[in-house]
C-alpha cells in the first residue's frame, strides 16, 4: 500500500487518536485553571517542610515528573518492540478492536496492526504525563510554588506535543515496517 493510501486508510484511526490526544489534557487546564482562580492574590503558602527552598508536594511533583519521563521512554519503545517482534513473527492479536474491524486487517496489513500499536502506545505516553501534571497542580494549588506551576505548564505542553498527524503516524508505521522487514530477514537467515 502506497504511504498516499495508507494515509486515507488510516485517517478515521488518527482522528480518533486526535481526539483523545486533545481531550486527556483537558482535565488538567481546567482544573489549574480552577486553581489559579483559587490562588489569584493569595500570599504563597509556606510549605512544612522546607528542602532546598521547596515544599514537600513540590519535591514530589518533581520525584514523580522525573519518574514519569524516564518511564515515557521506556515503556512505549518496549510496547513497541514486543509488538514489533509479534508481527513479525505473525503472532500478533489485537488486544480489543473497538471499531477496528477485520477489514480493517485485510486491508492495511501489518500496517494497521502498527496502527493500533501507535494508537496504544501514545495513550500510554500521553497518561503517564497528565499523571504527573495532575500531581504538579496539587503541589502548586497547597503549596503555591511557581516550580510546581511550571512544572504543571510543561507538562500539559508535553502531552499536546503527542498530538498525532496522519503524515506523523505515517512515518512512524513506515520506519517500524522497515524494522519489521529487518527482523524478519534476520529471524530467515538464522534458520539457514
């Protein structure tokens, strides 16, 4: 299938992933907007206790933020490998299909099925940050620290940077095909 089809094919599934690449930060915006408005000219509370100038929640939201990205690099690119290696093996079973259809399959090939896997994947991506947003908001609405404030902005920024085009998925299912075919003639050469 030629990328110009494979890009029309796979239009409703990235419009899906749009959807709820936009809406999973909404939370987060309205409720540090909430907070803001709770806190506009408020005194900044002094957090108890205190560790290089920063409260305790700040100091969480920042343990949790780094844990969070360390972990938003690992496990979407494991999720990625093990499904890449079950496709090339032809075992690969979707997990749910929702409104992706067998058709779907016979259709795009391996090429939907990596489909579904960036669909996966990036939702893993995009939650494991709201979390952490969710948890900066917190620190900043009891402790009023403009760390935790930025922190919470960054990471809502971090989530939008994950919203999906159909020529950006495109890309990422043709290079995972191409590793595809790599593992593939690998797994062949070794039983040579």
């Amino acid at each position: 299938m030629n990328p110009i089809n494979l890009e029309t094919e796979l239009r409703p599934q990235v419009r899906t992933l749009q959807i709820i690449v936009a809406a999973l930060p909404m939370g987060a915006v309205v409720f540090l907007t909430g907070t803001l408005v709770i806190r506009s000219g408020d005194e900044p509370a002094v957090a108890d206790p205190m560790v290089a100038g920063l409260g305790l929640m700040t100091l969480m939201a920042l343990f949790m933020t780094v844990s969070v990205v360390v972990a938003r690099l690992i496990v979407p690119a494991l999720m990625t490998s093990s499904a890449r290696q079950s496709i090339a093996n032809g075992t690969w079973q979707p997990q749910a299909t929702g409104a992706v259809t067998k058709e779907f399959f016979e259709r795009t090939g391996d090429a939907g099925k990596l489909c579904v896997v960036y669909t996966t994947r990036t939702i893993v991506a995009v939650a494991l940050l709201e979390g952490a947003a969710f948890m900066a908001i917190i620190a900043y609405m009891m402790e009023g620290s403009t760390v935790a404030l930025g922190l919470s902005i960054a990471l809502i920024a971090a989530i939008l940077l994950h919203f999906p085009t159909a020529p950006r998925v495109v890309a990422w299912i043709e290079r995972q095909l191409r590793r595809i075919t790599e593992e593939r003639d690998i797994s062949v050469a070794r039983r040579e």
